[in-house]
C-alpha cells in the first residue's frame, strides 16, 4: 500500500492519546506511515508519549515545510492530525498549511490533504488526488463528520510600503506569538491583523503590541511566519513527563540561545553541555525541554514572563523551580536587563556567536561559566535560583546576591 505522509500538528493531539490512537488504527488497517511533527511545541509532548521513534522529532520545520518535504519524496497523500481549541482555528490551520505550501512553490494538483480534526472530530478533504485512499479513511474514521475546506485564500497583503497579515480565530486576551516570540496581545476582537514595515511589527489592529519583545524578533516575512495565538503553548497535561538520558559523546559545547527555535535541531547535531538562555519564556520552555535530557540551563530572566507555560503565572522566580534542570542556574535581573546582559554575556563569553567548546573537565567549565556569568550580571543581579545536586532535588534560592 502506498505510503501516507502522516502530519502531526501541537501537543494536544498528542496528550489526549489521538495521534497514537490514529497511528495504530492506521497501522491495523493496513496502512503504511510515515510521521513527522510540524511545529515545535508539541515536541516534549512526543517525548512524554514515548513516539519519539515513530513521530520524527529531529527537524523544526513548519507544518508547510513538512508537507513539502513528503511530496518531494513522493508521499502524496498527507493526513494531518490535529486537535484546535476552536473549529474556526482548526479550519484556519488547515488553510494557513496549504497556502504556504503553494507559496513555497508546491501544486494543488500535486497531492491530497486531508485534515482530521480531533476538537469537534471532523474530517476535511483539503485536495483529493487519490479519493480511493480518503474512502477508506472515511470508513475508517467513521465517526468522524465530513466538512467542506474552506477555499484557499490569502490573508496576506501589501499595501504601499506596509504588509497586512489577518489572523482568525482569536479569542480575547490571547497572546499572540510570530516565530516563537511574544509579540502582542489581543483585545476584544476575533479577528487581529498584524502590521509590518520593511520587515518590522509596527501595530497590531484589534491587539497590543509588546514593545520590549520585538527586540528578540528579526526582521520578519509577515507571509511565511509562523504565527499562533493562545493563553498556553501546551494546552494540554502529560499523563507523565519523561524523562530520556541521552548519551553524550565527543566534545562538550555551550550554546546560546534567544528563543527555542532552533534548541532541538542544536540537541541532534550538536554535543551540548549546557544551554545559555536569554528572556523569562525562553528559560521556562527550554528548562521544560532541556530537564528532559538531563542538559544544564543557565537561565537570564528579568520577571517580564508572558505565561506561556503552565506554572509561570506572576513570574516569580520559585515558579522556575520545576523547570530547572539538574546542575542549573537562572538569574533574576533588575527590569529590562536581561537582554541587555545577554548580549554581554553573548559578546564577551561566546564571542558574537552561538556556541562555544567546554575544554578539559566539563563540569568544572559549567562552573567557570557560571561564575563568568555572574560576575557580568553583577549588580543588576536581585536572586539566583539553582539545582546544585546531580538529580536536581535540592532548590537552593538565594536572596540578594
């Protein structure tokens, strides 16, 4: 039987049980599969639901991306699966998928997709090339209800010098979030429109732009970015959180990072020691991953946390407890200072790069790159939270230091 290009989309499909339900129907049904993640943020969650031989973890690449990448190497028939908080976002997910995929160059006519939408258990026949293959997905998911796609259309446009960008499906008080970076929030309206100039977030219509944050967002494509819009990058709870020992051979590396974006690919192709990272989200999202694979996080935070990750709610740093690797440290800086001390410690330890080797005995460099860290911070310094035994279970937080 042919392949199907099997596209796992965010962590609730996967903590809910759906992807691993859907894979085993569709292996007993006698369906050959192959499964990649689109998107990030359902990556721990894959982790947590031990699929990470089965879903591939090892890209970032976007959903569209993914999809490109299964026509080029001849799957052509493509079934998402994915759990939205609305079906107005779920549809609006589908479309914004396809549309970028054409944007990249890919054909209509060049594949089938067909979206499974677990939050209100819909079945979208996006393109059909094979309509044999999707009869059998409809007798197979029966209880799933037949939807019409919304037709494909661009909610991106140029009016002189300023991009337009619609998004849909906002619900009030929602972050909203380009290429992982916190850029603003919405106000009352369902629908915002993102705006930008030569490549910069100007104004958000029907929302509020978080000035300080743009500042960790390079110059953007308002057409390809990735955006999404939510209280929570995980909506979901894990029914455990798991924890996998990854052997570390080879030389040892501290990396640095400003966002998650590219932490997973970094963990695949590079030997790392430990992370630097820069803002109150990125620590706790990496923390969450990195405290997975036993990986020490030195974390430079400021309390201007937008609450991305269930747990971080006024920014306190205790709430960072538990997401503090073993061997790890996260400093609370006065306002607005750690992107200022990022870019110092950026400069003066990492030498304008992103990564550094650790000669000699790595734990004690982790501690020379601590105390390197420190004494750069030192006076915009308030506390220090850290993890100083092998498994983490002791939290020492100290006060002024």
């Amino acid at each position: 039987m042919k392949t199907v290009g099997l596209l796992i989309h965010g962590p609730e499909v996967i903590d809910e049980g759906e992807a691993e339900e859907a894979i085993e129907t569709l292996n007993e049904s006698g369906f050959e599969l192959e499964a990649s993640l689109g998107g990030i943020t359902g990556k721990t969650a894959v982790i947590d639901a031990d699929l990470q031989h089965i879903i591939d973890i090892s890209r970032d690449s976007k959903p569209s991306e993914v999809v490109y990448d299964f026509v080029n190497r001849g799957m052509d028939f493509i079934l998402l699966l994915n759990h939205a908080k609305t079906e107005e976002s779920g549809f609006m997910l589908g479309e914004g998928i396809l549309r970028n995929f054409i944007d990249r160059g890919g054909a209509e006519g060049s594949l089938s997709f067909v979206q499974l939408e677990y939050s209100n258990r819909i079945i979208i026949p996006w393109f059909l090339k094979q309509r044999d293959i999707y009869r059998q997905l409809t007798g197979i998911f029966s209880d799933f209800s037949e939807r019409a796609p919304y037709k494909l259309e661009s909610r991106c446009k140029k009016e002189s010098n300023l991009v337009y960008r619609e998004i849909m499906g906002v619900h009030p008080g929602e972050k909203i979030v380009v290429n992982d970076v916190v850029v603003g929030m919405s106000a009352h309206e369902h629908t915002v429109t993102l705006v930008a100039k030569e490549g910069k977030l100007v104004k958000i219509v029907g929302g509020t732009l978080i000035e300080h944050n743009l500042e960790k967002l390079p110059l953007v494509d308002l057409k390809g970015a990735l955006i999404k819009t939510g209280s929570l990058i995980r909506r979901t709870k894990p029914r455990r959180i798991r924890i996998e020992k990854v052997p570390r051979k080879g030389k040892k590396k501290a990396c640095f990072f400003y966002t998650v974006e590219n932490l997973f690919p970094k963990m695949v192709k590079s030997d790392i020691a430990v992370a630097v990272v820069i803002g109150d989200d990125t620590t706790s999202i990496a923390g969450d991953i990195l405290k997975r694979f036993g990986i020490p996080m030195i974390g430079i935070t400021d309390g201007d946390a937008d609450g991305l990750i269930d747990g971080i709610r006024s920014g306190a740093l205790e709430e960072y407890d538990k997401f503090l690797p073993p061997d790890s440290m996260i400093l609370r800086l006065k306002p607005e200072r750690d992107d200022i001390i990022g870019e110092k410690v950026k400069a003066a330890i990492f030498k304008g790069g992103y990564e550094i080797e650790l000669e000699g005995d790595v734990e004690q460099q982790l501690e020379v790159l601590k105390h390197c860290i420190l004494d750069l911070a030192d006076g915009d310094i308030i506390s220090v939270l850290s993890s100083s035994s092998p498994e983490g279970e002791k939290k020492i937080l100290t006060e002024n230091v």
